[in-house]
C-alpha cells in the first residue's frame, strides 16, 4: 500500500483541481457575451450550468462511492471533467461551451469523496489533519486559480483555460489510479434511480430559482414555477426516501442532531465565504472615479486576494491539531468568529488595500477552520458505511449556501448601483450592506455551531455493510 502521505498529497491534488474550476471562467465571465456573440443571459449559463451540475452530482455521486467503491467514482467523476474540458476548448459556440461547463462540474464531488476515502484507508490518528488539508484545497485552488487564469486570457486565447483543465485532470486521473488504494468498504443493495431523479429534479428548480432570480424576477413565473416546484418535488422526494428500504440518502441518520445542525451551519458558513467572493474582488476592480473601487487589474485584484488561501493551506495543519485535542466543535466556532472579525474590520477600515488584504487573511482563517470541521463532525455522527452520502449530502448544503449568497448579493449590488460611463456600477452603500449580510451570516453560523453536540457518536454496523 502506498504511503499514506502520497495518499493525502493525491487527494489534496484532485481537490485543488475541484475548486480550480470554479475560478476557470472569472476573468472572462464580463466579455463572455463577446467573446460568444450571444446575449448576457445566456452567457449566464456558462456559470449556472457548472453549480447546477456540481449540486445534483455530489450527493449521487457520495452514494454510488459508498455502493460500488469511493475511488471508482472519483475516476468517474474526473474523466467526465475531462471530457467537458476538451469539449469546451473545442467549441468556438455557446452551446458547446455550456455542455463542457456542465459536465465540467462533476468535478466537485471529488472533495467529500476523497474526504470518505480518507477515513477509510488512513490511520485514525491522521484523519483530522489529512481532512483539514483537504478542506484548504477549496479555498486554496481558488486563490491560486484566479491569478493563473487571469495571466492565461491576459497573453493567449481564453481556450486555452479549457486545455490546462483537461492537462490537470488528466494528471490527476493517472495519480489516483496509481497511489489511492481500493476501499474494501462497500453498501450492498440497489441504487435509488427514483431517488435520484426526484433529488435532480428538486435542487435543480429550487438552484435556477435562486441563481437566475435576479435576472429574470423574483416574482416571475419562471422563476415561481421552478422555486415552489422545486420545493414540492424535494418534499415529495423526501417522504418517499423515508418509506423504502434502500433510499438514496438515509434522512433518519441526516436528522440526526449533530449532522442537521452541521449541515444548517454549512449553509450559513457557505453564505459568509461567496459574499467575500463576489465583494472584495468588485471593491478592487471597482474605478477610484467611482467612489467605491481601487481601481486595480484583475490580476493585481487576485493578487490581493490570493492569501486567504494561502492562509487555509498553513493553517490545515493546526485544524488537524485543534481537532484531535478538543474536538472539530471548537473549529467551527473559531472558524465562524473570525469570519465575523473579517467582516467587521471591513466595515470599519476599508480605505486602503492593505486593509482588504487583511481582511482576506482572516477570512481565510475562517473558512480553513470552518470548512475543516464539518466533514469531521459529519463523519464523527454516520456510520462508516454513510459517509460518502453524508458528505456529499453536507457539500451540497454548502453549495446552497454559496448559490444563495451569489443571488442575494448580487441583488443587493444591483440594487445600490449608479450609472458610470453608461455601466451600471455598485456603490459604497451596495458594499456595507453586502459585507453586512456576510457578517450576519457568521454569526448565525457560530449559534448554531454552539449547539451541535460534541460527543462522538458510537459507530454503527450498516445491516447491508459488507468487506
């Protein structure tokens, strides 16, 4: 068997090109609709299609791993990303360019899968600490990712983005094939189609609602029928879960106190992360004429940026530490307060740049602790057999959390925006009540975080469990 510091170091690598994705189209995202000579809306899709994918794959995907091997879905998961990859850098059309971004998001579930690995090959005393790293890779491939991507569409053809993505998961199939064992650790039984369908069919209404609102109108009927029908197909979906036998996602273990409450708190810890995401870049780029901005390139901007998650890779370790000491309770709690410092420091010192570097440092101490401890606390609450589902069930929480944030912030800047030089800008206004929401977010995060109960749960043994 490989070492198991390889193991990790894999791992890591396939999580870092998870969260690369979601940076891939930044820098282009405002010249897509010139670039593709189609309207704004539906250049859109360019990024909804991916988060949309990402949503419904990771929960189906955690189950299939527990059902017929962790890491045979992981492959899975990283030759479809291949596929779209070579798909869009082929495609000089829209059309072609959703399809790659769409089966480019399968790549997401890569994360909880190699989290369940983790705690299925690894020694227990190294699992925090491995989980802690690999939790960094989320925040780390983005802050890296921005400033490569950035150079990459300032000096060569934006297609070009598409082929380093395929190059990367190319390199990263080949080392899980050769360093990550097999786990012997399967859930017999069928496969929930039905299930599957109905959760595919409900998060992808309730997400285009969320997502695509701004543009078409929260009261619209598009954005009505795919909200409330969406709700009504996951309320539909979760009765049935709860009458069969062999359910997609065991909803009597995600009720559990510790895992619903961790699972509450993704969303809000998830909407704290994005609201930085979308703000701080905007408040960099932004024109000084304007007011609100500092007028930096997207590359400098990325460069300011880039420490959050620099501060999430140094920090996995002492994640680890403070995990196997008191717990990943404690992380969770950490995590949540320094987001909140983050978001108040803002608020109060804002007028020069090395103000929103610091900021980005504790924001990257926030989510390093946050994200680390909830796949620990999840995996603390399931039996081994439900960790694949559960962790996917978990990620998709946070998803929701940085959907809606993405949704809401963007109204809110919609909303407090000024003409300037015929473009719609955001104001200083649209910033602090953005960087407000971030902040109230946190903190919900840190009161549900107080009541998750600490203890660990005793391991069960699935009735279906096999070796």
């Amino acid at each position: 068997m490989p070492r198991q510091g390889a193991i990790v170091a894999v791992l890591a690598i396939a999580g870092l090109c998870s969260s690369f994705m979601f940076t891939l189209m930044v820098p282009i995202q405002s010249k897509l609709p010139e670039l593709l000579d189609a309207s704004r809306e539906d250049t859109a899709w360019v990024v909804t299609s991916t988060l949309l994918a990402a949503a419904v794959i990771t929960p189906i995907a955690g189950r299939l791993g527990d059902m017929y091997g962790k890491r045979r879905i992981l492959l899975v998961l990283v030759a479809v990303m291949i596929v779209g990859s070579v798909i869009a850098a082929l495609s000089p059309g829209i059309i072609g360019i959703i399809v790659g971004r769409t089966l480019q998001g399968a790549i997401v579930g890569v994360v909880p899968l190699g989290i369940s690995i983790m705690r299925d090959v690894l020694h227990e005393d190294r699992v925090d600490a491995a989980i802690a790293f690999m939790s960094a890779t989320l925040g780390v491939g983005g802050a890296l990712g921005l400033p490569i991507s950035a150079f990459v569409t300032e000096r060569s053809d934006w297609h070009v983005l598409f082929w380093m993505a395929a190059a990367l998961g190319a390199i990263v199939f080949v080392l899980v094939l050769w360093i990550v064992p097999v786990s012997v650790l399967r859930t017999a039984g069928r496969f929930d189609y039905l299930g599957a369908a109905g959760l595919a069919v409900g998060l992808i209404g309730v997400l285009l609602a969320i997502s695509r609102g701004n543009e078409w109108g929260w009261g619209s009927p598009p954005v009505l029928v795919a909200g409330l029908g969406g709700i009504a197909v996951l309320l539909l979906w979760g009765w049935f879960e709860l009458r069969i036998a062999e359910p997609l996602l065991d909803l009597r273990v995600a009720a559990r106190p510790a895992v619903l409450l961790t699972n509450i708190a993704s969303i809000a810890m998830g909407f704290s992360l994005f609201a930085s995401n979308v703000v701080y870049p905007q408040m960099l780029e932004l024109p000084v004429a304007t007011g609100a901005g500092f007028g930096l390139s997207l590359l400098a901007a990325s460069l300011v940026v880039m420490p959050s998650g620099l501060v999430m890779m140094l920090l996995s370790p002492v994640a680890g530490r403070i995990a196997q000491r008191t717990g990943p309770k404690l992380l969770l709690l950490l995590g949540a307060i320094s987001l909140i410092v983050a978001y108040g420091f803002t608020l109060l010192f804002s007028s020069e740049v090395w103000h929103l570097v610091v900021a980005n440092i504790l924001i990257g101490a926030g989510i390093g602790f946050g994200y680390a401890s909830m796949p620990m606390l999840i995996m603390r609450s399931v039996p081994q057999s439900e960790t694949g589902a559960s962790n996917g069930l978990n990620a998709l929480f946070r998803s929701l959390g940085t959907s809606t944030a993405a949704a809401v912030i963007g109204a809110v800047l919609a909303s407090y925006a000024v003409d300037f030089e015929g473009v719609p800008v955001p104001t200083s206004q649209g910033f602090t009540i953005s960087l407000i929401l971030g902040g109230a977010a946190a903190i919900i995060a840190l009161g549900i975080g107080v009541f998750i109960p600490s203890r660990r749960a005793p391991e069960e043994q699935h009735p279906s469990l096999r070796g």
